[in-house]
C-alpha cells in the first residue's frame, strides 16, 4: 500500500524528532545491554550459590533402648530439622524464579529508561534546536544578528561563537561586496557619461568642423581608455581574489628591474629620484600577478609624489623570507587612513588623485595579489611624507633546475 508523502509543515518536525528519536534509542540500548550484563551476573551468582549449599544431616531417631530423658532429646532435634527445611523451602529463591524477575525488572527499567532518554534529549537537544532556529532567521532575514549564547563554556557555547564568527565575517564580506559593486558602478558610470556629454555637445554644435570634431573623438578615446585601463584593473582584482591558478619560481629582483625599466622616462619626465638596491629575492608565484604587484607599486610611488621626490625600491631575503620594499616622498599620510588606501576605490583626496590620473585600485590589487600568495603586507606613513609599502613571502618551494636567480642590481635613475 502506497503511503501518502508528509506535508512540508510536518516534514520539519520529522527532521527535528529524528536526532532525538536516535539519542532516545540510543540511551535505551545503552541501559538495556547494562540491565542484561547485570541480570546474567546475578543468575550466575545465585547458580554458584544453590550448588555449593551445603547439606545438613538429619538427626539420628530416638532408639528404645535409650533412656526415656535421651529419646526425648533425639525427638526435640528431629522436630526442630523438619522445622528448618520447611523454613528453608518455604524462603529459598531458586534460580530460575530469581531469574524471572530479573527479566520483569529489565523490563520495567528499559521503559522506565526509554522515558528518561526521551526527556534528557529533548533537554539536550533543546540549545541546538534554539541555535539552528536563530540561524535560520538570521540567514533570512539580516546578518547584523548573533546567537550571543549565554552561560558557561562548553563544547555547545564553543560552536555558537564559532557561528557567530562566522556571521560577522560573512557580514564584513557582503557589506565589502556591496560598497565595491557601488563605487565599481560609480567609477564606470562617470567615463561613460562624460564620453557621452562630450559626443553630444560636438554634434550639437552647428559650427562644428573637422578639427572641433576630431578634437571631440581624441578626447573621447582617451576617455574610453581609462574606462579600458578601470576594467582591466576590475579584472585583475576579481582574479587576485579567486586565488592562484599556478605557481612557478621567480626572482623579485629580476620583476623589480624589468618594471622600474619600462618607467625610467616617466621618472625622469617628473624629475623623481629613483634607487633600487634589488638582491635577489627568489619566491614561488604567479609571474603575471607578481609583475602586476611590482608595477602597481612603483606606479603607485611615482604618481602619487611631489617634484623632485624620490623613490626607493628594495629587494631581499630576510630569514628565509623574500621581500619587497618600496618607499617614496609625498604629500604626509596620516596613519589611521593607511589601512583605508588598501580597500578598494579608497583615495586619500579625490582631487589628488583626479590629478594624477589613478583610478583607486592600485593598492587593493596589490593587497589582494600579497593574500592570493600568502605573503604579509605592512604599510606606514614615510618620514618624508608618502609611503613606505613592504611586503614579506613566505619561503619558495623546492627551486626549479632551470631558475638561476638575477645578480645584485643597483640602480639610480634621475
């Protein structure tokens, strides 16, 4: 016979019985297999006993030949014998009568123990069932709540706190996702508008000419590629995050070079004093990701300076660790808003950075392309204003035959 399915309104009770129905068979089983273990011990001990009684001998029968005082005697002690055995049958337990009621006593204690099971689940359960309720509607509704379970520390507490951190860094994460989609939306809205703004007002002039005309599309172009250079960096930041998809061995030294070469000319177009002390600094990585992180610093150091400023870019190893170093002269940067430039769209001034062309993700991708690799980043306000940005790996893994790490290379640019 086909039964019909539960309704969804019961389907929940049914899942929240069924732990309960478990620990409630299982505390039964547990005093039922103790009852037993007890009830055999105590027949086998009442068997031990009925077989090694020992017997009592029966008194000897008064004789006529003994004095009248003597007879009496021998019968005093006859009637006193069958006086004991009927005592003796009449309180004896045999085995098998003991081993009845043993069986009826289990009985009622495996009943007796299936009650109880069944009330200490529920009160066991009874916090679990608050926790997974709470996370639900925390889950539905908003993640600003907490479980925030009272009482002493114990296995249950442990994991309502767990819960809680958990909560907390999915509520950080969203609230990050939600503020990056809307400055990403704001960042890619403004090129598209002005690019827009510009089209129309060079079509709507009447007296426009060829070279008013060619004037708007330059513009336009260079408007359409920062929006180019903002989503190239959108991409590089969303790959930082996923992770590294291959690692292989590099040298910083040998990035570093290669980077402060193909920016020699706009160091010295801003007449920005650049020393590199590059030692080699063999790492395990993403090549593309660790060239993105080298330039996104030196860019970051160049832009974001004063006239006749300098730059200072370090590579090493230091216990094992390879690091990176780079340093540079500037406008100050107070301390508390240090960790802020990291996150991204997060500019120390909109008008400074307007002015120096920079799109607000240099240094979130460089903080995410340092986490991807496992590295550690610390950055603090410069002595001379600017920022000084290190950035410490972890130790390579097993070199490749055919990596030779670069020579000690040292360098200034005017």
């Amino acid at each position: 016979m086909h039964l019909p399915a539960l309704p969804h309104r019961f389907r929940p009770w049914r899942r929240r019985r069924s732990a309960r129905l478990r620990l409630t068979a299982l505390y039964g089983v547990l005093s039922v297999l103790s009852g037993a273990i007890l009830v055999a011990g105590v027949y086998t001990w009442q068997l031990s006993i009925a077989s090694v009684r020992p017997a009592v001998p029966a008194p000897p029968a008064a004789s006529p030949q003994q004095p009248p005082l003597a007879q009496a005697q021998a019968r005093i002690q006859q009637l006193q014998y069958q006086v004991n055995a009927l005592s003796d049958r009449m309180n004896a337990i045999t085995p098998h009568s003991l081993l009845i009621g043993l069986v009826i006593g289990l009985g009622i204690m495996a009943v007796v123990s299936a009650v109880l099971g069944w009330l200490v689940a529920g009160r066991t359960l009874r916090p679990l069932r608050v926790m997974t309720e709470t996370t639900r509607q925390i889950s539905e509704d908003d993640l600003h709540r907490r479980l925030a379970m009272p009482g002493r520390r114990d296995e249950l507490k442990d994991l309502a706190d767990t819960i809680d951190g958990l909560l907390a860094r999915l509520q950080a994460a969203f609230d990050a996702q939600r503020q990056f989609v809307a400055n990403a939306s704001h960042e890619l809205r403004t090129p598209l508008t002005l690019e827009r703004a510009m089209l129309e007002v060079a079509l709507a002039d009447p007296d426009a000419t060829a070279a008013t005309l060619r004037s708007a599309c330059e513009e336009a172009l260079a408007v359409g590629q920062q929006q180019e250079q903002l989503i190239e960096a959108l991409l590089t930041l969303a790959r930082s995050q996923r992770g590294l998809d291959h690692k292989e061995p590099l040298d910083l030294a040998g990035v570093a070079a290669r980077v402060l070469d193909a920016r020699r000319q706009s160091a010295q177009a801003l007449a920005l004093d650049v020393a590199a002390t590059l030692v080699p600094a063999p790492v395990t990585g993403d090549p593309g990701l660790a060239e993105r992180l080298v330039a996104n610093l030196a860019d970051n150091a160049l832009r974001y300076n004063r006239p006749g400023g300098h730059v200072q870019m370090v590579t090493g190893t230091a216990g094992g660790h390879a690091f990176l170093r780079v340093a540079n002269s500037g406008p100050p940067v107070p301390a508390a808003q240090v960790r802020r430039l990291l996150q991204p769209f997060q500019r120390l001034s909109p008008d400074r950075a307007a002015q120096a062309g920079g799109s607000g993700l240099g240094l979130s991708i460089v903080a995410a392309i340092v986490k991807a690799h496992g590295a550690v980043l610390s950055a603090r306000p410069g002595p001379d204003g600017g920022l000084s940005i290190e950035v410490t790996f972890p130790p390579p893994a097993a070199p490749s035959d055919g990596h030779r790490p670069s020579r000690a290379i040292r360098s200034s640019a005017p």
